[in-house]
C-alpha cells in the first residue's frame, strides 16, 4: 500500500507491524474539529528542519494509554500548548507502528486511509 507521505529509504524500519487487530490511540491535534493536517508528520510541517532521525520524524507520535499523553515533557513543547487530544482507532491495513520513545508511544507510519473518520476528539 502507498503510505500518506513519502518516505526515504529503509523506512518505516523493518521491525514495524501492522496492526492485525484494530487499537485505540491517543494524538494530540490543533484543530476541533480535526483537520487533515492534524495527521501531518513533524518533517512535513518543518520541512527544512534538519532531523537525527529522519524516518521517525515521517510517522506520527501516538499513545495506546491516554494517560502518558501528560506524563514527561511533549506537554511543555510550543506546539502542544493549545492541543486537543484525538482518540484514533488505527486498523488493520492503516499503516505500520514501532514502539519509540517509552511508555506507550508508538510512530505510526500511516497508508494513505481516510484517518478523519477513525478520530474523535475529546
């Protein structure tokens, strides 16, 4: 399947999966109601921001438990100061995931889905 934006080489990494069964996760979004660029990776809203690490900087940054949304320091960063929060349910044959970070955060590498339908936020 073509994923939502292009991607380099090699990425999304080898060890990330698609979901067989579909999973609630949590994002944080601008805009209420949600909007397509809510779903933007960070390189495609900084597109000439140099990244360490270019393909994870592709995915979008989601979490399985809403509660590590407000744990550690994603809430003192200028973007998320105004944020919504989206509850997602990401499906099977809606992209790849790999655990990052800690906790339960996730980049997902999205396909190009309707992902709008799939959120609500709260």
């Amino acid at each position: 399947m073509k994923f939502r934006e292009e991607l380099p080489d090699k990425c999304p990494p080898s060890d990330a999966v698609e979901p067989v069964i579909s999973f609630v996760a949590y994002r944080y979004v601008s805009n209420n109601p949600v909007q397509e660029s809510d779903f933007d990776s960070t390189y495609k809203v900084f597109p000439t921001k140099l990244f360490p690490l270019p393909c994870l900087a592709r995915g979008l940054s989601i979490f399985t438990d809403r509660a590590d949304l407000f744990r550690g320091s994603i809430l003192k960063l200028p973007t998320k100061k105004r944020a919504h929060i989206c509850k997602v349910t990401v499906m099977p044959k809606s992209g790849v995931t790999k655990p990052t970070g800690g906790a339960s955060h996730l980049t997902w590498w999205p396909y190009d889905v309707a992902i709008l339908e799939h959120c609500e936020v709260e």
